[in-house]
C-alpha cells in the first residue's frame, strides 16, 4: 500500500522539457512529433498581416536551418 502512494506522488512530480523552460517557440528538430505538430499548426493558422507572415516564414526558416544542423 504505501509502495503506491510513493508511485502516484512520484508521477505526479514531472519535470518541464527544458525545451519549455527557455521559451524556444522552435520545434526539436530531433522528435519527429514535435516538428509534425509545428508544421500541422503553422499549417491551419492564418496569417493576419503581412508582417505576421513574414515572422511566420523566419520561424520556417529557422526550423529548416536547425534540422540540417
């Protein structure tokens, strides 16, 4: 009994990506969900402005560049 006490304390403890800690909007270029969701999600926004869309595109950019690292 007191074994899965430990175990649901523990699992509730997790530990935040350091992805998410640095505010890094950029995918890992290493996970192939985490780039999918990017990609599905720049896919179905719609850009407001032009200004928007040009950010939008150095964003792309820079995923692209950080996967060819």
């Amino acid at each position: 009994m007191i074994s899965k006490r430990q175990a649901a304390k523990d699992s509730r403890v997790q530990d935040l990506d350091p992805k998410y800690l640095e505010c890094n909007p950029l995918p890992d270029p290493d996970d192939e969900k985490d780039l999918t969701t990017f990609i599905t999600l720049w896919k179905e926004a719609k850009d407001k402005s032009m200004a928007e869309a040009v950010d939008n595109c150095q964003i792309a950019e820079d995923v692209i560049k950080s996967i060819h690292l």
